[in-house]
C-alpha cells in the first residue's frame, strides 16, 4: 500500500510537470500548484512515516512553494475583484 502512495504523489507532480512541459498548465496556474501540493504532501507524509529526513526536506519544501504561490493566487483574485467592485460602484 506505501508504495501506491507513493506512486500516486509521484505521478500528481509528474502529471503538473508533463502539462507545463506541452504548454496544457501554467506553472503559475492554480491547478499546477494544486497538484503539486497534493502530490508533495503526500510525499512528504511518506518520508515522515519512513525518517527519510532528506525526501522529507525535498517535499516539505515543494509543498510549500506549491501552497505559497496559491496562496498568492487567491490573494491577487480577492484584490482583482475588490477593484472590480469598488469600480462597478463609482
């Protein structure tokens, strides 16, 4: 079972990497980044449960850029639609 988890960590990431490679994702998009989340965390889980204190780094670190940058995205969104309401309002 660990190495299904793994495995689908993995491919999450993979999966963002490939799209952005062929121009189907941004990487600066909110799917890229939750798939990147996803997959770290689930990596990182991993290498806690195994003490693999490198792999832990590694993905602590990706998940945390990952959720960073949505957290960004959200931020800018929430802003975006503030200025569109304050402008609808004048």
């Amino acid at each position: 079972m660990g190495q299904l988890i793994q495995l689908i960590g993995a491919a999450l990431i993979l999966t963002a990497f490939v799209l952005a490679q062929i121009k189907r994702l941004e990487p600066s998009s909110a799917a890229y980044l939750t798939l990147n989340l996803l997959g770290g965390l689930i990596l990182a889980s991993v290498a806690a449960v195994d003490l693999d204190l490198g792999f832990l780094v590694l993905e602590s670190v990706w998940a945390a850029v990952s959720a960073a940058g949505l957290v960004r995205l959200v931020q800018a969104g929430r802003q975006a639609a503030k200025a569109t309401h304050q402008g609808k309002a004048e």
